[in-house]
C-alpha cells in the first residue's frame, strides 16, 4: 500500500529534494508521503467552499433519504394497521352475518329462561303480582309474546300471540310426531304469569308475561294466590330466589333446537369427509 501511494505521488510530480537523497529508502518514503499530505492540504486550503460544501450537501442528501425512509416505513406501518383493521371489521362482519343466519334457521324462543333475586324490606314492597294461566301443552307457545293488560278499574287482560317463520316451524316439528307446526308435547297445565312487577325486579330483566316456573330454588306448580301468600310470609332480610320461564315449553324448544344444529353439523361434516380426495 505504502509503494501504491508513492507511485501515485510520483505520478502527480512530487519528487525527493536533495537532503531526502542522502537519506534511507524508508525516510524518503516518509518523506514523499508527508508531503503528499501537505499538498493536498495546501489544495484544500486553497479551496476551502469546496469541501464543506460538498459535506453540507452530503448532509443534506443523508437527511433527506433518512427522512424518505422514516415516512416509507410509516406509511407502510399504517397502510398494515388499516389492512389488519379492515381484516378484523370483515371478520367481525362474516361472523355477525353467520351468526344472524344460524339465528334466522334455529330461532331461540321469545321467553328465554331468566334468574332473579330480592331482599324482602318491610319498607318496600317488591311490587310483584301474578295471574293464572293454562299451557295448551304446545311447544309453539315458547315462541309466543304474551302481552298482560290492565284497565283503570283494575281488570286484566292476558292476549298471546305465535310468532311465525320457516326457522320456528322447522324447531317445533324437529321431534314432532305430526308436523302441525304446534309441537304439542303433553296435555294442559296450570301455570302463573306476571302481571306487574317492582323497581328491583325490573332491573333485572324481569318483564309482564313472564312465567314463574321456580321460587327459592323449587319448581312452583301452585296459584297466583299461593305465590303472593309465600311472598308475604317471608320475614324481613330474607332473599327471594325467582326463575321465571324455565317452563316445559321453553325447555323443549331448546332441546328441539339443539337436536336440529347438531344434525345440520353432522350433515356438514360428512359432506366435507366425502370432498376429500383419497390418496
């Protein structure tokens, strides 16, 4: 290396002096290579826009791809976060849709099982009352709103009306023997019915129409006047247990319901196992 730059300081008219001659080979190498150094410090001095110029624009350019470079890379940072979105929202979409289709073929009943509970207050009344009711024995009837209505002179109303779609028809005729579109499933029962109900209850989703079908953790077969006497009896600071329409007709929607997903998954599965190539 040293030899490749003498040879190009030789090439640039840089010679020994006199005194240099008289030296050894390696202090004239020093020599020529020390003042090759100076020579082009003198040009650089000479020049002196050139060089911090060039390191301005260097400077310059270095900030310039740097700064290009910090907005590639957010940019494609926020172009991954909007297609990472965009594939959630979509996911979050085909199972909302997915699930309102399964909706639409297996509908849940209109009475869904509901729990309650309530401290007894000499206070307050929990403003419960309650209205006796026949089941028909239908199934249909799990997917009937029941409607209470009550005049100024205190008369009560009960109208029931049957929700109708494909989806319910084919729940209630899952286990049916006679595809009737009724599901009946046993003879006429007595039941209770809640016409009206207090502040507390209805904070817990307890609405008019609901069946009473268990109290403090018992299944209640007795009378709106047995269910109000048992209330009443009850001694301040006890809790009161309620479950209201878990009743022989929503029990056996649901069962109906969930025997028809599971043949719709089986029948899905062996479709799937048939497509499949054997090898």
């Amino acid at each position: 290396e040293m030899m490749n730059h003498v040879s190009a300081l030789s090439r640039q008219g840089i010679k020994p002096n006199s005194i240099r001659r008289q030296k050894c080979m390696l202090e004239s190498l020093r020599e020529l290579i020390r003042e090759g150094n100076d020579a082009r410090k003198n040009e650089m001095e000479r020049l002196p826009n050139v060089g911090p110029s060039r390191n301005a624009e260097a400077d310059k350019s270095v900030k310039l791809v740097g700064g290009m470079a910090v907005l590639l890379r957010n940019k494609n940072q926020k172009r991954q976060g909007d297609y990472m979105k965009v594939k959630m929202q979509r996911m979050e979409y085909m199972e909302t849709k997915k699930r309102m289709e399964n909706m639409k073929l297996h509908p849940l009943p209109l009475r869904m099982p509901k729990y309650a509970e309530i401290t007894v207050s000499k206070s307050e009344s929990i403003g419960l009352t309650a209205w006796d009711d026949m089941w028909n024995g239908a199934v249909l009837d799990a997917y009937s709103k029941i409607t209470v209505n009550k005049s100024l002179l205190g008369n009560i109303s009960v109208t029931k009306q049957h929700a109708e779609s494909n989806g319910i028809r084919r729940v209630i005729d899952a286990r049916s023997v006679n595809s009737d579109g009724k599901g009946q499933d046993g003879n006429e029962k007595p039941r209770v019915i809640i016409t009206s109900i207090g502040r507390d209850l209805g904070r817990q989703g307890v609405v008019k129409g609901d069946v009473v079908s268990h109290f403090n953790g018992e299944p209640f077969n007795g009378t709106a006047s047995e269910l109000e006497g048992l209330i009443s009896n009850c001694y301040q600071g006890e809790v009161l247990t309620f479950a209201f329409n878990a009743d022989s007709a929503v029990a056996e929607a649901l069962k109906r319901r969930s025997k028809l997903i599971r043949a719709g998954a089986a029948k899905t599965s062996n479709r799937k196992t048939k497509s499949r190539p054997i090898w």
